[in-house]
C-alpha cells in the first residue's frame, strides 16, 4: 500500500483534505487498541487457513509478520504513516510492507466487524483490571473495618448530615464494600454482554466466501458468537453498559470521597491524613488537604458525563454502521483510566488513615442520640411507637429549653425512670443487633460475610 493512500482511495481521485483527515483519523486515541487489533489478525488469518482461503505458507507470513508488528509498537519504534487513520490501517499497511501475504489478510473480513470485534476485546480486558483495582478497595476497607470493630471504635450515624445514631466505624465503612460488591456484580453482568464475537458479519451482510465466525470466536477466547450481522456492526450496548456501570462506580467514590473531605475537616476531625496523600497551600502553611478525595468527588460528573454523552451519540443512529460510532473508545478509555487511578489513590489514602477514634466518640456519645432508644423502651413495655415518640421528644425539647438534664428528666418520668436512663450512657449503639444493624454482635455476623465474599472473588 503506497504511503498516503487509505484503505478507500480507489473510489476516489483526489487525496482527502486536511481538515477530514484530522476529523476522521482515530489513530491517535485508537492506537492503544493495537495488541487486541493484533489478536483479532491472527485469529482471523489462522481462520482463513482453515477454511482453505490461505495457503500454510502465507499464514506462517502473516503470522511472523504480526509478530514483528507487535513488537515495533510496544518498543516505540514503529513507523506511523500519513495513511494510517486508524489502528487496523497501520497495522496492515504494516504487515503488509513486510510480506506481501498480509494482502490477504483482510479476505472475509470490514473494519467494521473488525473494530467492534477490537472494541469488545479491550472491555473485556478493561472490566477484568478495573475489577482487580476494586476487589483491592473491598478488601483495604475490610481490613480496616475489621480493625476498627476490634477497637470498638463508634462514631455518629448521619441523616441530613445531622447527628442521628451512633454506629461502629466498622459498619460504616462496610457500607462502601457492599456499594462496591454491587459495583463488581454490575462490571461482571457488562462483562457477560461484551463477551460475543462479531468478526464475521463483515461490513453488514457477512460474506459469500466459506469463512467461520465460531472457529475465530473460539480462538479469541470469546463465550458466544453474534446472530445478525446488521446488529453486530452497529451494536456498542456493551459500551453504554460499562459507561454506566463505572458510572456507578464513580458516584460511590464521590461519596467515600465526600466522607472523608469531612471527617478530615476541623469541624469533624475524625481522621488524618497521610503526608503522601494529602497536599498543602501555596499561601497558608496549616493546611493539610484531601486532594485525592475531592478528585474523587469530581470524577463522579466526568463519568456520567461521558454515559450522557455517548448515549446521545447513538439516540438517533441508523442501522448499521455510522461514523459516529467512532465516539465509543475516548469515553470508554477515559473512564477506565479515571475509575482505575481514583480506585487506586483512594485505597492508598484509606490505607493509611489514621482514624481520631476519641474524637468520633465524643462527638457519638451526645445523650441526645439515644432518643430512639427510649422509644423503643416504651414501645417494650407497651406503648405504641407514636405515643412514645411524642413522649422522647417532648423530654427533648423540655432539656434543650430549660437547658436541664436529659438524664435528670428521663429517671424522673413515671413512664421511663433509671433503667432507661442507662440508655443514655456511651456505647449503646452496640445493641442494635437487628440482622443488618450497627449492633456489635450484627457488625462481627456481617464482617464474617463480607470475608467470604471477598475470599471468592475472581
């Protein structure tokens, strides 16, 4: 193939301006798929063998000929050509500056199938890593759930970021490995729905010539194989589907994220943050601040901001295959590369927290955090739950007003009396045993589950 030519020049006289060729182009973000382009060339020449389309001979060719392309691209010191507007382009044009066989090595074949086929490889590849970099978060955040319920460390329970009830630090951060364990399962499910092989429906309506789609399928590694060709050039579901699984995975970052902004915070102060995960001011020498958190938090919208995006692009596609379906990969690299590098500087900056236990306690062991207990005191002698809500609160109010003593009121009530004022002493979260709950007893059952659950992830 001379040099400056594409892969379409033969329909056309003259050369493409500049302005499409740099529109059109896809090499410079599409390169990074070379190994999985590479891989579907090889499975796809070994097929074409098969199938007596390829002399021995000219395959051994191609095959070394791959062999030396690959290498020249993962050392640096491939040659890109004005010509090659895509990864599939350079690599032919490539193996084909090399032997002469690689003309054939596009018999049966489009770059239509062949970069849907590309695509499918690379998330494939890409959920099985970032699955490794979350099960390392899961696993971080047990670790130091398990430490803390050792410690019986406890802190306040939130709703409408107001003090509510006290809970163990360890059930807290057990709530972001069940997120996690969530996010996982969605991964795996996106996974489950990249795994088909398209290579073979050709530009749209497959090919005359003998060739099998199930035999390349097999080699790749892939579970299944597509049922029409129309919708398996045109069909990146399973892009929109790991777009939004990571997604997910982000808004949960966000909010481990926006925990930890807080509880580094004066205000809260109920961690410290390591020097080699935290920045300084340019301007004020005290602060200590949790970038890596705040990346985090932010990262949320750029991840659904390229779901959005991307589902856009498709909301009015024809069948079947569009340029614009060219918009898959940038999302789909970027949010990979984003919840891949959150993932990893958020388990570093968990591993070394260092948790202001005497701090959450204090802030924990307010009196007035044990009111829904005394209702349930009530409830447990009789009273329906809204009478006895009206009678905490009131003793509430009645304390906060006259600036008295909660303790003082509840062993004075005639309903109430000492028994439930022990109630009101620190550490009672520790009886809410509930299945589920931030009991003591309900925290060890959950950390004995969430163990198993991570011993079994693949």
């Amino acid at each position: 193939m001379a040099d400056g030519n594409t892969l379409w020049h033969g329909r056309f006289e003259g050369d493409a301006s500049q302005a499409l060729r740099e529109l059109n182009d896809s090499l410079p973000f599409d390169r990074r798929m070379y190994r999985e382009d590479i891989a579907g060339s090889r499975a796809h020449a070994e097929m074409l063998c098969d199938v007596g389309l390829l002399e021995a001979s000219e395959l051994r060719d191609i095959l070394e000929a791959l062999e030396v392309v690959e290498a020249e691209i993962a050392e640096g010191t491939f040659q890109w050509a004005q010509s090659d507007e895509d990864i599939h382009t350079a690599v032919e044009r490539r193996a084909t500056e090399i032997t002469s066989s690689a003309a054939k090595i596009h018999t049966g074949r489009s770059r239509n199938d062949q970069v849907a086929n590309d695509v499918r490889l690379v998330a494939l590849s890409e959920i099985d890593s970032l699955a490794e970099v979350l099960g390392a978060l899961i696993k971080c955040l047990l670790l130091r759930a398990e430490e803390a319920h050792e410690n019986g460390w406890y802190l306040p329970g939130y709703t409408h970021l107001q003090r509510a009830q006290p809970v163990g630090l360890a059930h807290h951060l057990a709530a972001y490995c069940w997120m996690l364990m969530r996010d996982l399962e969605r991964l795996q499910e996106a996974r489950s729905r990249a795994d088909v092989s398209v290579l073979g429906a050709g530009a749209l309506a497959g090919t005359a010539l003998p060739i099998d789609p199930h035999l390349v399928a097999e080699k790749l590694g892939f579970s299944s194989v597509f049922n029409n060709s129309l919708d398996a050039v045109s069909d990146r579901d399973f892009v929109a589907d790991l777009l939004y699984s990571l997604s997910v995975v982000g808004v949960h970052l966000s909010r481990l994220g926006e925990e930890i902004c807080l509880w580094a915070s004066s205000e809260f102060n109920f961690v410290e943050l390591d020097d080699a995960f935290s920045t300084g001011s340019s301007m004020m020498p005290q602060k200590k601040n949790p970038d890596i958190a705040e990346l985090a938090r932010g990262k949320a919208g750029r991840l659904v901001g390229n779901l959005t995006g991307f589902l856009a692009t498709q909301k009015g596609l024809p069948l079947t295959y569009n340029k614009d379906l060219q918009e898959d990969k940038e999302p789909m690299f970027d949010s990979c590369d984003t919840v891949r590098l959150t993932a990893l500087a958020l388990t570093g900056m968990i591993e070394t927290l260092k948790f202001n236990s005497t701090s959450m306690k204090d802030s924990a062991d307010s009196p007035y955090a044990a009111a829904t207990d005394l209702a349930d005191f009530l409830v447990e002698k009789g009273m329906p739950f809204r009478t006895a809500h009206s009678v905490v609160a009131g003793l509430v109010r009645e304390s906060l007003e006259s600036d008295g003593d909660l303790m003082a009121l509840v062993e004075e009530h005639e309903d109430l009396g000492p028994e439930a004022g022990e109630l009101l002493l620190p550490g009672i979260g520790s009886r809410r045993n509930s299945h589920g709950g931030a009991g003591s007893e309900a925290v060890a059952g959950q950390l004995e589950a969430l163990r198993t659950r991570v011993g079994n992830l693949r």
